[in-house]
C-alpha cells in the first residue's frame, strides 16, 4: 500500500537515479566513448532532464559584468573558451555511431554533448557577423579578380645549369638589380633571391654570388662591417674568392660613415675597405638628400663627415682604376675642393675615369669665391681639372651653379653624354652657343629643371648635335625655399617663327611638361615631328607631355588631331607575338625528302595555266602584306579626319606617348585610378549583356 501511496514524482525517481551535477561526465578531446561505459548507458536509456544547465567554467569574480559602454561580440567569447579545451563544442548534425554486437535491440549511440549558455547564444549568431564600426559600409563589395593569362608552357625546361658561367651572370646581374634602394635606404627583396638561387644548385652557385657581390649591398651598417670581416680572412681558406668579384661600391656616407654601427662595432672603416677590392671601378660616395631636387643652396646642409686624405692614399695603394667617381660640395667646402678635384685627377687611379658628377659646387659663396692656395676664378680651375681627364665621356652637373657662360666654352670637347639639372645659370644664350662649339660628339643630352632654359636651342639641333640618339628635356621646377617659385623664367617656350629640327640619329625622345607657348606655335612643333618621321627611321621611344592654356573645346579637338597624327605616324602597328606559343620539337626528316617551302614550286611539267594561277596567287598575297605592313619610305598618306596630309608613316617606335592638357606641372600626375577606392562598382556580376525578356525591355535594379 504505500507503494501505491508515491506520487507520480516518486515512481519516476524509483525508475531513474536523479543526476548530480558534480557527477556529470563531460566528454574531453582526449577521450572516447564506448559501449562499456556504465554512465553512458544509462544516460542514453532515458529521456534527458528537463532543464540542464551547467556552467563549466569557473566563475571569476574579478570579471566585470558586459555593460551598455562596452562592446560585446563573439570574439569576447571566443577568447574565454580558448583556456579550456575539455569543453566540446555543439555539433549541427550528431555523428552515428556503429551498431554494436550484443543480443539486446541495436539502438544509435548519439555523443552526448552538454551546451553550457554561452555556447547556446553562440550557436545562435551568425559566425561571419562583425562588430559594427563607425564608418564601414554595411555590406562591402567584393572585389573582382581580374582574369589573367596564364602562360602555358610546352613542359620542356631548357638545360639552364649548362649554360656558361658569363651567361648566366649577366642573367642574374640584370635580374636582380638593383640590391638597395637608395632613396628609401633600404634593402630590396633581390638580395635574398639571389642567395636563394645561389643554394640552389652547383651550377648557379658561383654566377648568383658573383653578382651579389658585384655591387654588395652595405646597407644597414652592420652588414658593411661583415662584408669588411670577410675580405680580411684568407681568401685561399674560403669557397670562393670574394675580393675580385666586388666591382662597384656605393656608400651612403649619413648611414654608413657618419655614425658608429654600435658600442662593440664602432666607426666604419671606408679606407680599409677599399684596401681589399682593387678591382672596384665604379665608387660613389653619396648623400641621401641628393635625390630631393629644389634645394636652394643656402640651405644645402654640410655633412659631418669630410673627405679624408685616407681615402686618397688608400685608392692609390691598392692600384685601382677607376671609371666612375662623384665630387660632392657637401663633404667639402668648394673653396678648398676644386683643388682637391685638380690634385686628385693628376693621380694614376683617376685618370681613367669615364663618367664623372659633380653636385652642389657654387660659383660663388656668400664669403667669398676665391680657391684656397689659387689666384685663378673657380671655373677656371674646374676646367683644369676637368682637362686632367683624356677618357672622360660622361658628365653630370647637379644643382651647380658654377655651369655658367665661364665654363661651357672650357669644358671638354669630346664629351659624349651631358645631364645638366637644376643649374640655374644655365640659360638659353650660353646653351646655344655651347652646342655649335661642343655638341657634334654629343650622343646623349638631359636638361631636367632648369628654370632660365627654353626650347630656343632646337632650331639648330639638327645641325649642332648630329649624332645625337637620346634627348630627354623636363622642364617642371621644383623649389623648396621659401618663395617657393614654380614657374621657369622664360617669357615663351619658342617664338612662332622657330621651326625645330630633328637629328636623323635620335633613338629616344622625351619632352616633359612642356608649357609657355600658344597654339600656333604648338602645331608648328608637332607639324615638324611628323614632317621629319621619314628621316626618323631610328626613332623607338616618343615621350611628349605638354600644357595647352586654351579653351577646353580647342584644346580637345587639338588633342584629337595631334595625337592621332603622331600615333599613326610613329606608332609601331604589327600585331605582338602570340604570347601561347611553346618550343616545339623539330620534326623528324624522313631521308630523301626535301625541305618544303611556305610556297610551292610549280612544276615544269605542269599545264601553263596552273603555273600562271600560281604566280597570280603568290603576287595576290604580297600586295595584301604590303598593305598591311606600312614602309618608312611610302609616299604621301592621306588622312580623311585631319586638315593637314602626314607625308611619310615611319611606324617603328614601340612607345608613343603624348599628352596635352591644361593642368598645373606636378612631379607627380593624377587620374582617376588613383581616386578610386579598393572597393569595386558593385556591377561585378553583369556579364556584358541584358537579359532581355518576354516585355522586351530590362532593367538594371
């Protein structure tokens, strides 16, 4: 009788054991379930209780309760659950367990799994929602992969580790330069490419570190003093021989000479380098505030560091033969080092120099212009030691005013190579005459930023400079002092009465910013390029940015018929090579036959009327290629769109770039890409065409 007395309460605890929580066994990565675990059993033989919720994690209670000033996001979650890896995490679909052999029904083991409440709310988001942030859109477009063609190759590798020692070292040279970018003084990525290829293979281990160590990189300053520890081991004692592969040096004297490299390493000893690598020919000691054009001269900071008779006396101790040298003002007052520059270029180690800049010497100082220990004027001297030069080829002038009507008529006469950048009293007069007098041997002539230079000089370019191949011109000026004065100081670019003239040598033609002249005069000088493309025939590289002050409907229709012109003229207009194509193995010849040609030979024996449709079709295809391949030398090209006939098609350069505009010189030109955030339009799924339904008309949204 009292059985019967239980409430429904009671028979149910006689059936089923009530679960403690303490005894509650969580499933861990580390362990298994299987069928002779007792609590198991008899936890999957009854339904689940009503409500089980349990906390596996202890509660901190240092931790701070979420209130509506801080975030709350998933990543909080995540974080708390990475400390305890025995939770498990909830499974969308429970894997099914293998019946088991016993003679009781088969029932589907599930892996019991207990959710705490986090969890819960956790399965509940969506895994990909963020945090909202003020600012970011709320669905980002994604961006579209531009489709690129893959090169498809024939699967045949070419034998590269065969391949001789000199060639393989050109390859490695001009692939990886340069080692350092010396703007930014930094290292580039090549430096490592290079030791990588070197371990790549027996055969490549020699040309990859000749090439590293043709101009080894010394930046940072550590690395010069392990380049220094290396060259003074016993050559003979190492895998290679690393003094004769250094043939250039190029030293950053604020980075590298200036400062110590560190309490144990100390000053870097330049002079001592220099002592180990008797076969450098090229030495450039530079500043980095060389590359920032615009400087005046009163704000040109001196370095600390000053040209050390050390330096002198170790170049000549270890017998080098120099080709390339820089002379910089900032080491050394100009006073005191033209003659420097006279004495030095007297030594045997200078008097094979080739290519030779000078930057930053003034003609005169706000102390005086006098040369230390000389009588003569400064631009007499540096002629002098310019004179001590008999190879000298290449000359630069940066940001020197001592180029001026001095010392053009005392430079040297067979100079093949001048950069004049931002001279100032470089003018349209002395240039002139400079040129009849010097530039006969001239094959290549920059002018960059140089603010009293016009285009005048070019009416007689052709006759002064005849074996000129590259001209390049930038006339866009740049100053940092305080006037900040950006216009050149010129009245007019070129008057209308001057026609230029072109060298028939010219190779590479580039004119940047060309501005001060009106519309008159802009045909004439585009009139003369294309009257003179028959001549041109050597021309491959036509680079022209000039600024029209016009009104915006001229200057469009100007643009339209001049770059169309010059493009139909200049541009090359053969189709490129198919970029699918592969080696192709030789076809085998079968012995006897002949080699077949693209056309067949008539027979003797054929009819007459066979042979003559055969010479009728080969004529047929020659005048279709000569129509299509246009000729430097054809005559008169009529142009329907344009008021003016181009004379002859020269048709071989391979870039034509002309632009003509209206906006304000920068050093840097913007367009629309550069406006352009990473996010695309949102029209990435449009594939070109309109579905157009059963109405006949569609719609984009």
């Amino acid at each position: 009788m009292s059985s019967t007395r239980h409430s429904p309460r009671g028979r149910s605890t006689m059936r089923s054991r009530p679960v403690r929580s303490n005894r509650t066994h969580v499933q861990s990565y580390n362990e298994e379930s299987g069928p002779d675990e007792p609590l198991a059993d008899e936890l999957e033989s009854e339904p689940r209780p009503r409500r089980l919720s349990l906390s596996l994690r202890p509660r901190d209670s240092s931790r701070n309760p979420v209130s509506y000033r801080e975030d709350s996001s998933d990543d909080d979650i995540d974080d708390s659950l990475d400390g305890y890896p025995d939770v498990v995490l909830p499974t969308e679909t429970p894997e099914l367990a293998a019946p088991t052999e016993q003679s009781t029904p088969t029932r589907t083991r599930r892996s019991r799994t207990v959710k705490t409440r986090s969890q819960t709310q956790k399965t509940k988001r969506t895994p990909t929602k963020r945090r909202l942030e003020l600012g970011r859109p709320l669905n980002k477009r994604r961006k579209v992969e531009e489709e690129k063609d893959t090169f498809v190759g024939s699967g045949v590798v070419p034998p590269w580790h065969t391949l001789p020692y000199h060639i393989l070292f050109d390859i490695f040279l001009r692939a990886s330069y340069p080692l350092i970018n010396e703007g930014a003084a930094k290292r580039n990525s090549s430096v490592s490419w290079l030791v990588n290829v070197a371990l790549l293979c027996r055969s490549f281990h020699e040309p990859a570190l000749a090439a590293l160590y043709h101009s080894p990189p010394l930046i940072p300053a550590t690395k010069s003093h392990g380049l220094l520890n290396l060259l003074a081991r016993p050559q003979d004692q190492l895998s290679n021989n690393y003094i004769n592969k250094i043939q250039e040096l190029h030293v950053d004297v604020e980075t590298i000479l200036v400062y110590k490299s560190g309490p144990t390493l100390g000053y870097f000893d330049l002079p001592k380098l220099l002592e180990y690598t008797p076969q450098v020919k090229i030495l450039r000691l530079y500043h980095n505030n060389d590359f920032v054009v615009g400087i005046p001269s009163w704000q040109i900071p001196r370095s600390k560091w000053v040209y050390p008779d050390s330096l002198f006396t170790s170049i000549n101790s270890s017998s080098m033969r120099l080709y390339s040298w820089d002379w910089n003002a900032r080491f050394m007052d100009t006073q005191a080092l033209l003659p420097l520059m006279l004495e030095r270029h007297r030594d045997p180690s200078f008097k094979s120099i080739q290519e030779l800049k000078i930057l930053h010497i003034a003609a005169e100082d706000a102390d005086g212009d006098e040369v230390v220990g000389m009588p003569d004027d400064r631009e007499h001297v540096l002629s002098m030691a310019l004179n001590e030069l008999p190879h000298l080829r290449r000359l630069e002038f940066q940001e020197s005013s001592i180029l001026n009507d001095h010392l053009f008529p005392k430079l040297p006469l067979n100079l093949k190579s001048l950069s004049i950048n931002n001279c100032d009293d470089v003018t349209t007069a002395n240039f002139t005459q400079f040129l009849a007098s010097h530039g006969r041997s001239l094959r290549e002539l920059s002018l960059s930023h140089n603010r009293h230079l016009s285009l005048s000089f070019i009416t007689d370019l052709k006759g002064a400079c005849r074996n000129l191949e590259k001209f390049v011109m930038d006339i866009s000026i740049f100053d940092h002092s305080s006037y900040h004065d950006l216009e050149p100081h010129f009245e007019q670019l070129l008057a209308p009465s001057q026609v230029p003239t072109w060298p028939t040598t010219l190779r590479h033609l580039e004119l940047i910013q060309l501005r001060r002249w009106d519309e008159k005069t802009a045909e004439a000088f585009f009139a003369s390029l294309i009257e003179a493309a028959p001549e041109l025939s050597d021309l491959r590289r036509l680079i022209i940015s000039a600024i029209l002050k016009t009104g915006w409907r001229d200057r469009a229709s100007f643009r339209e018929k001049w770059i169309g012109n010059l493009e139909r003229a200049f541009l090359r207009h053969s189709s490129p090579p198919n970029p699918r194509l592969r080696t192709l193995s030789r076809p085998t010849q079968e012995p006897g036959s002949s080699r077949v040609s693209g056309t067949a030979i008539p027979d003797d024996s054929a009819s007459p009327s066979k042979r003559k449709s055969a010479r009728l079709a080969s004529l047929k295809h020659s005048d279709s290629e000569d129509a299509h391949s246009p000729s430097p030398r054809r005559s008169r090209v009529h142009d329907g769109d344009s008021d003016h006939d181009i004379p002859a098609i020269q048709g071989m350069c391979d870039v034509v770039v002309i632009r003509i505009d209206n906006q304000r010189p920068r050093e840097t030109q913007y367009n629309e890409g550069d406006f352009l955030d990473d996010e695309v339009s949102g029209d990435e799924d449009w594939n070109g065409y309109d579905d157009i339904g059963d109405a006949g008309h569609s719609y984009a949204w």
